[in-house]
C-alpha cells in the first residue's frame, strides 16, 4: 500500500476521500471543491462567523438538553468560537456557485469545527468516534434552516456595524456642507433647463433627505430579517429536532449579536422562500439608486471648471488625465456610481434566486447570499469614502449666484404682479435679446424699481409665501 504524505483519507456517507493532510475539513467538502470548479468567489467572514455562531450555540443547547456529553459540547463551543472568530477562514473552501441549498458549505462547517473539535479533545483529524460533524455538530438542525438564518444573520451584522454607521456620516457630512451652503443663491433646474433659484444648501438639504430616508428604509430590513428559519430542519415540519431547540439557540444567538433574532411563526414559508432577502436586496437597491443619484448631481454641479456648470469644486485626489496636464475628474463620485451600477445588478441576480425553488426548499440560496452581502459591504465602504473623500471637501464658488441674474426663471416672481401671459413675453424678449429679466420689466411693466428689487430678490424666491404651486 503507498500512504501518501501530503493526503489523509476522510470518510462520509459516501465512502472515502483523500484530503489534504494539514486540512480541518473533510470528504463532504472535498467532494464539492471537486464537483464545482466554478469560480474563485467563497463566503464572505459576516456569514462564515454567522453560521459558526449558530453551530456554538446549538451546541450549549443540545448540552443542557442531553444530546451531547459536557466534554463534547464544550470541545465543538471552543472549535465554534474559534471559526467564528476566524481563524479557520481558509479552511471555507467550497465555491459559491454549489448546491443550491449551501449544504456543502454547511458541511464545510461542520467539518472544520468536528476536526478542530477532536484537536481539542486530544484525538486525530478524522476520528468520528470522538465528534461527528453530522451527528454532533450538526445536531438539530438541516442545512436547509441553519443556512437561511446564517445569511439573515450575516446581513444583520454587516447592515449594523457597516452600513448604517457609513450612511449616518455620509448623511452627517451631507447635512454639514447644507448648512455651509444656505447662504449661497444658485439657478434651479428642472429637465435641465434653468428654472427658478434655490440655495445650494437646499440642494444638498435634498441630498441628505435620501440618506435619511435610506436609513429608515434599512430599519424595515433589519426588521424582516430578525425572523430566522431555524427549527424548521428539512422541509419546514422540524423533523429530528426538539420542539424549543430554535427558541433556546436563537435566545443564546441574541446574546452573543446584541440584537434579538426569533423563530418565524411559518416555517414552511421561511425556507421555500427567499422573500425577505429579496425585499431587503430592493431597499439595498433603493439607496444604490439615490445614491446614484447624488454622484450624478454631485459629477454635474462641478464638471468644467471652465466649459462647464461650475457651482462647486470638488477635491482633487489624483491626476484626471495620462494626456492632458491638470485635468482632474471627479473620482470618487464615479467609483461611487460604480457601486450603485453593481449593487442594482446585484439586485437583479437576487430577484432571479427569490424566485428559483420549487416546493418546499429555495435553491439559489448561497448566490443570493453572496449578492446580499456584497451588496451591504459595498455600499458602506463607498458611502465611508464618497464622504470622507469627496463631500468633506466640496467647495462653492461664485459661478452659481453670477448666473441668478441671468437666469430667465426669474420671471415666474413676475407672475403675481404682471400676469403670466406678460411674464413670458418678459422671458422670450431676454431670451432673444440677452438683456436680463429686470431690464425687459423695466421697459414693459409699471413696476418701480423698488418693486423689481422685491420681486426679483432671488433669496425669497427661495421660501415663498402665499404663492400656490404650478407645474414644472
């Protein structure tokens, strides 16, 4: 017989498998790297230590219920906290686009904590007698309820420590640069035409109006995805698993994350569906959009400097140009456009996944994972930098209130005092002749010149009274 040194042979259901010798995981996890060479896309840490968690916390239970001796339990905890700590992360090996449960993954898990487990307990790698990753570690549950509740999980974690830190100083840094800006009159525009004035602070009031909202939009989010599927085990009826176990690991779950996770109230439900991570995907969308949205305006308020809008500087962070000398493009803004383009196709392979099971179990569920959770980190980093890199630094220059009193829009202040039908011919006469509004009304109104200053003072144009609105 030739032993290889640089193999040891690992059993499962199947039969034998040569793993590499130093590897904590088995022949289940051997068997999926072999069956899908696919790509170089795994598991991001939120979810390996989301499904680790579960796995350490199921193990404290089915100790204080019996089903596991105290010497086992605590060997599989130790192992548990350790992979959710990451220390084993090169040990998740097995390809996102698998079995479209993540049985393989979660397999993967149960393997590197069984073997880690036996390390602890004295014995070798491999040795099912001590810790069994099916029978022990994977005790009470079916990969078809601990895999959704990890991506639940996962998504919480990276929603609360990344994201919503990362908008609410996006949202500061937003909020600030309003306030800055409040004194600076600027031409309004609608359909990209000039329309009346508003104050550059407004227009920035705007833009954290979206981050507001997008924070509240996450909050529905984090509520949908608190109800987990774990219990459910197989099909949903929780066959080979105690009644409680899901309430009394999920309790622990809660301790361990410092916010509340609990059991759905319709198992059957929670694990045929991917219904709340494809609503959380579109809210993630949502703010991908609005986002967009402000890079856009952000790109347009400072193109030029010269040949361009012009209103506002942005900070210059690197040579725009190979070619020409001191150019310098708005970066940040693009990276950021960049991301939203991602996270809305990311979205589009979500709602795809949501809808691809068949009966009782979803089978796109880790590719679903894998979007969710890039998406999430995305979307925090890039609201982190567009902040830190570019709002911080924006600038107002004196191009937006020289162009005021240009600005043909002025002429809807007229309205009240002249009529709308003379207010236009105003407009049409600046417009053909390059005069200003004040100088056509001078010629063809009665108005003094103390009414024109009032009428025409763009500042209060900019919180009207006693006026009704009009279509754009």
């Amino acid at each position: 017989m030739v032993v290889n040194a640089l193999t040891r042979i690992e059993r499962d259901s199947m039969g034998e498998m040569d793993v590499p010798v130093n590897a904590y995981y088995g022949a289940s996890t051997q068997r999926a790297v072999l069956n899908f060479p696919i790509s170089n896309l795994r598991f991001q840490r939120s979810f390996i230590r989301a499904l680790a968690l579960i796995k350490y916390c199921a193990a404290e239970v089915n100790q204080e219920c019996g089903d596991l001796e105290e010497k086992q339990a605590k060997a599989i905890e130790e192992a548990a906290m350790e992979v959710a700590q990451g220390k084993f992360d090169d040990q998740f090996i097995v390809d996102i686009f698998q079995t479209g449960s993540g049985t393989s993954t979660n397999m993967n898990a149960n393997e590197v904590i069984a073997n880690r487990a036996i390390e602890i307990l004295g014995g070798k790698r491999g040795d099912r007698t001590l810790i069994h990753p099916n029978d022990h570690v994977n005790q009470g549950m079916s990969s078809n309820d601990a895999i959704p509740t990890a991506i639940h999980i996962a998504a919480l974690l990276e929603i609360r420590d990344n994201l919503l830190p990362a908008l609410k100083y996006l949202q500061g840094e937003l909020n600030k640069k309003s306030k800055e800006f409040m004194s600076v009159i600027k031409t309004g525009r609608t359909h990209l035409q000039d329309a009346t004035p508003i104050k550059l602070g407004q227009e920035f009031l705007g833009y954290t109006g979206q981050i507001e909202q997008a924070i509240e939009r996450l909050k529905t989010a984090q509520d949908r995805l608190s109800l987990v599927a774990l219990g459910g085990t197989a099909v949903g009826t929780g066959i080979n698993t105690r009644p409680d176990f899901a309430r009394r690991v999920l309790e622990k779950l809660s301790k361990h994350l410092g916010f509340t996770i609990t059991e759905t109230t319709n198992h059957f439900q929670a694990q045929s569906t991917l219904d709340e991570i494809v609503e959380s995907s579109g809210i993630l969308k949502t703010i991908a959009v609005s986002l967009l949205k402000i890079a856009n305006d952000i790109r347009w308020l400072g193109c030029g400097p010269r040949a361009g809008i012009g209103e506002i500087t942005l900070p210059e962070v690197q040579p725009g140009s190979s070619i020409m000398p001191g150019k310098v493009n708005p970066v940040i803004a693009e990276s950021l456009a960049m991301v939203a383009a991602q996270v809305i196709g990311n979205d589009i392979t979500i709602t795809i996944a949501g809808q691809s099971g068949n009966f009782e179990l979803n089978v796109m569920m880790p590719v679903a994972a894998y979007n969710l959770l890039q998406s999430i980190e995305l979307l925090a980093t890039s609201c982190n930098n567009f902040a830190k890199q570019c709002i911080a630094g924006i600038k107002s220059t004196k191009k937006g209130p020289q162009l005021v009193e240009q600005g043909l829009a002025l002429c809807t202040a007229l309205v009240p005092a002249v009529g709308y039908d003379l207010a236009a011919k105003i407009s049409h006469e600046a417009h053909e002749s390059g005069a200003t509004i004040r100088e056509v009304a001078r010629k063809r109104t009665k108005l003094t010149e103390t009414e024109l200053d009032k009428l025409l003072d763009p500042f209060q144009m900019t919180a009207p009274r006693g006026i009704g609105s009009s279509s754009s």
